[in-house]
C-alpha cells in the first residue's frame, strides 16, 4: 500500500481515492468492471443503492464513486469520495466517512462466498448497456476501432469497458473469488487531497505489499512500412476519420514537454497545422485535432468529414505531418504551445481530482512536479520537435463512413 497525501486549504473539501492496479489481461477487463460496480451498488451495512445514497447524505453530501480504466499495460480500478472538512463539520466526520468507503472495499454484501445475485444481474445489465453504447457514439467506437486494427490481440487494442461475450462467464461466485485475488495481489495506492489533521486510520485497512515491477508503458515491436486502410459503414451522415500513427520510445523528456508542444502546433488549436490547412484553407472537414498518448506511445488524428474527401484528408494530414518533421514551424508556434501547456498545468491546483491524478502520474509514471514541468517546458526547442517527429510512424486509417452523408 502506498499512501500519498498533499495537505492545502485552498479548498473546503477532502477527496479520498484508492486505485487497485495490476497487469492488464484481457479476460480479467470485464470482471474488473463488474466487480468495481458490485461494490459502489452496496456493502453489509448497506445492502442497497438507497442506503448508500440515505448514508452518504448523512455525511454531509460526500459524493461517492468509481472508474474503472486501462493505463499502458496496467488496469486501474479507483475508488473515491469527497467530503467536507472536519473544519466545516462535527468533528470526526472525515473519520466516518473513510470509513464508509472502507466499508464499500472491504465489507461487501457477500453471503456464503458470493455476492448477491439479483445485485449482479442489475451490475451485469449496466455495464452490458455501457458496452452497446459504444455503437451509437461514431468519436468513440472510432477510436475502439483504431487501436484494434493497429494492434490487435495486445494491451494496445483491449477495450476498457470490457466485452458482451464475458458477461455470461460471471457469476456471484466467481465473481468473490476475484475480489479475494484483488485484496491479496494488487498494487494499492492511495491518494488523500485537502485539508485534514489525521487520516493514519487508513493503515489499519491496508496491509503493505511489495510493489510488482512493470513498464507502465507500452512499447511497438512492429512499425508498418505501408499504411493500412479500413473503411466501414455506418447509418449517420457525418463521416468519421481517424488515422493512427505508432511512436518509437520516447525518453522522459520528450513524453513530458516535446510531445504536448508537437501535438498542440500539429492539431491542438484552432491555429493549429491541420486545422488552418485542411479545415480552414481546404475546407475538407468539419473538425480536426491531434492527441499523442504518451502512456502507449501514439498518435491519433480525428475529423469530422464528408465521405467524398476521404482521400484529400488523408492526403493533406500526411503533408502537414511530413511537414512538421522538415521543421516548417514558426518559434511563435513553440511559444504558444508553451504558455497553453502551462495554463493547463496551473488548472490542476483548480481541482482536488486533478491534483490527485497528478500525484498518480508521479507514482506511475516518474513525471516531473508540477513546479518543475512549469520550468522545463522552456527548454523545448524547434530541434527537439524535429527530432521527435522522425519518431512518428504512420501506422493506419480507418473510416467510418456515413451512408447518410449529404453528398451521395
């Protein structure tokens, strides 16, 4: 169990979160999810949703709840309330409510070695929703679709929300056994944010457990010399065009402050390369950005677009990343990626979730304080760009294409 706490009374609250984490496998990622929403829906003490909504209101409004998701080769499972500060309540209120999330991780609602059925059934039936509701989001099941044509068959491509196929396979029983794996094998980290005197009664829960070395971050074997294309249909107007580019590994470095400034000059603005060019200039899209993940080591470019120009888009987007690597960027463009990557980064003190997650990205993945990112962004120069953008290889294409696009 790591334990990592930042005291500030900037706000009025305490944010509590506990993240479970693990290799990700693909047939433990439908599990997980169930068995996170198993534990938010009711515990021993309160064996419903009502109760838990009736008790967490009598903890002045302490807002409760879950995420399930995939980071790099990892799979998180967090946990977390908000609370008001002691300083603002009875005394002894954030006691009752660590307690309270104590009680949804390690007090479920189990009888015999399983947990309740008809509560299963209602879980399995909203996830099952979650899962379908990906086929009425175009944004969303293109960029499920990418990753699967890009690196099928690996942590690159496992859909986060899990599968309808392994649904079926979970039962109030097997289900327990997993929950037990989880409490005895997982890495625990837990991050406690805001104003407090004491939180210590968090380590009568937690037992300490040796961290299990792995790279959190997914590295390519494979690059592809020819882009690979894939085109669907779907019954929407707008087409939705996603292209999928593989990054070599990047050092600290760069995945901290080159990528941020090459993606922002790229596609991360409205006076960006690919929205003044293809947008604005060319008029083939409706929208378009760029987002590299520096935790899987990729790109990805979307726009929104008409079916007629699928090829105009593809063919202008490789200009202006061909263009990005023959250095045809002002300095202007550099500082302004800059001065935006640092507002970004001062919004993190504007939310206790935030500053937790940037703890995290110190735990996982080494990142630099926010103090010291603030200072380093300075350092990026055009040939740090330059040199990054060599690393970017064009990987694959896909299209989805509307059937009711305007212009049959």
């Amino acid at each position: 169990m790591n334990l990592h706490t930042l005291k500030t009374d900037k706000f009025k609250t305490v944010y509590i979160r506990v993240d479970f984490r693990r290799k990700i496998k693909k047939e433990e990622i439908t599990k997980r999810n169930i068995l996170a929403d198993m534990l938010n829906r009711g515990t021993k003490n309160y064996q419903t949703e009502r109760e838990m909504i009736i008790q967490s209101e009598e903890l002045y409004n302490a807002n409760y709840g879950y995420n399930v998701c995939s980071s790099g080769n990892y799979s998180i499972m967090s946990f977390s309330i908000t609370s008001l500060s002691d300083k603002y309540t009875e005394k002894g209120n954030l006691e009752k409510v660590i307690k309270f999330l104590m009680d949804m991780l390690f007090n479920p609602n189990i009888n015999n070695k399983s947990f309740d059925e008809k509560t299963l059934n209602l879980s399995k039936n909203y996830i099952k929703k979650y899962i379908e509701d990906i086929y009425d989001s175009p944004r969303r099941y293109a960029k499920s679709r990418i990753r699967e044509i890009m690196s099928p068959n690996s942590p690159f491509s496992y859909h986060q929300d899990g599968y309808i196929e392994d649904l079926e396979k979970i039962d109030e029983y097997n289900l327990y056994e997993y929950y037990l794996n989880v409490l005895k094998n997982d890495i625990v980290d837990i991050y406690v944010i805001g104003e407090y005197d004491n939180v210590d009664i968090l380590n009568d829960y937690f037992k300490e457990t040796k961290n299990k070395k792995l790279n959190h971050i997914i590295e390519h074997k494979k690059y592809r010399t020819k882009i690979k294309k894939v085109v669907e249909t779907r019954n929407v107007r707008q087409s939705t065009f996603v292209l999928g580019c593989k990054i070599e590994s990047m050092d600290s470095f760069e995945m901290q402050y080159v990528a941020s400034v090459y993606s922002f000059i790229l596609g991360g603005s409205p006076d960006s390369k690919l929205f003044m060019n293809v947008r604005e200039k060319n008029s083939l899209c409706y929208s378009i950005s760029s987002v590299i993940s520096p935790v899987t080591n990729s790109m990805f470019i979307y726009a929104g677009i008409d079916k007629k120009d699928y090829k105009k888009v593809l063919k202008e987007t490789i200009n202006q990343i061909d263009a990005m690597s023959r250095g045809e960027f002002d300095l202007e463009d550099i500082e302004s990626a800059k001065i935006t990557y640092k507002c970004g980064l001062k919004e993190i003190y504007d939310s206790l979730v935030t500053m937790a997650s940037n703890i995290a990205s110190q735990e996982y993945l080494m990142f630099d304080s926010l103090e010291d990112r603030i200072k380093k962004i300075d350092m990026v120069t055009k040939d740090d760009i330059i040199k990054l953008s060599k690393k970017i290889k064009l990987d694959s294409v896909y299209l989805l294409k509307g059937v009711l696009d305007e212009n049959n």
